[in-house]
C-alpha cells in the first residue's frame, strides 16, 4: 500500500496482491449474505491497518429495512475498532457512496473503490465519484446528546 497526500486529504494505493484479496474476501463472504446464499451482494473492504472486513447485503422482507454490504463492511470494521478505512470493493449504488464518502470526510482518507473494469483493476477515489458531494464538512457530535443516550434505560 502506497500513501499520498492530495489536497490536504490522504489516499491509498493498494497493490495488486492487496486488490485481489479484497475481491476474494468479496467472493467469499457472498456465501454469507442474507436471506439465502449468493442472492444479494458483497463487499470487502481494507483499512489503514491492512486488515480487510467483508460486508453482505441482509435483505429484510419489507425492502426498507435492507442493510446493504457496504454499511455492513463499515459496521463490521468499525466493531474492530477501526475506522480509517483505505480501499473498498465496487461498484456501489449511489447511497452506498455517500456513506463511504461522509467516512471518507471523518477520516480525511480518500478511500478508493476498488473495481474490475474490461478485465482490469482500477482504483477510483470515492472523491471522483462524488462531483457533488454534501456536506462538505462533518457533522459534529454533540457529546453531552450521545452521554444522555447512554444513560437512557429501557
């Protein structure tokens, strides 16, 4: 993994080993998604750490409930205790670029989607991928609101 600075903002660039084991991990964990085995989709993605989390699609019966493999990725690393993600597999829907793109904004890390396109490899910055992106900067987080949801009992 190679690291740059752009623009005040960091990014990655993954080696082809390290491309090929996050879309084996992809190819793997879709035995896993939910439903039924290989009927919705998956991601992998690697982390500034070098660890790599799969991600599967859990398709609820309602559709409005449906997680889909990226923010199960992110769940996933996040659980970990890692945030600063680097690279993730694509392509992904629209939704899932913004939730890639506002890490992207708590990190200060490009994160690459990691493609295969006409039999190649290609890293894309999820900045590329959003020509318009919002919010431009993160929302803050009001720590006094996330203690009293601590305290809350049920």
């Amino acid at each position: 993994m190679m690291r740059k600075t752009i623009k005040g903002k960091t990014r990655y660039q993954l080696t082809k080993s390290e491309c090929e084991l996050l879309f084996k991990a992809e190819k793997e964990a879709m035995k896993n998604t939910y439903p039924a085995s290989c009927s919705g989709y998956a991601v992998a993605l690697m982390t500034k750490g070098e660890n790599v989390y799969p991600g599967v699609s859990y398709i609820s019966d309602t559709d409005t409930l449906t997680m889909h493999s990226e923010a199960t990725a992110l769940a996933h690393a996040a659980i970990h205790g890692e945030k600063d993600v680097v690279a993730i597999t694509g392509p992904n829907c629209h939704i899932c670029k913004q939730l890639i793109y506002e890490n992207s904004l708590r990190s200060q890390i490009d994160i690459v989607v990691v493609i295969k396109e006409g039999g190649k490899v290609v890293q894309v910055p999820i900045s590329k991928l959003m020509p318009h992106p919002w919010p431009d900067k993160p929302r803050s987080l009001d720590k006094k609101k996330s203690q009293k949801m601590k305290k809350v009992k049920f």
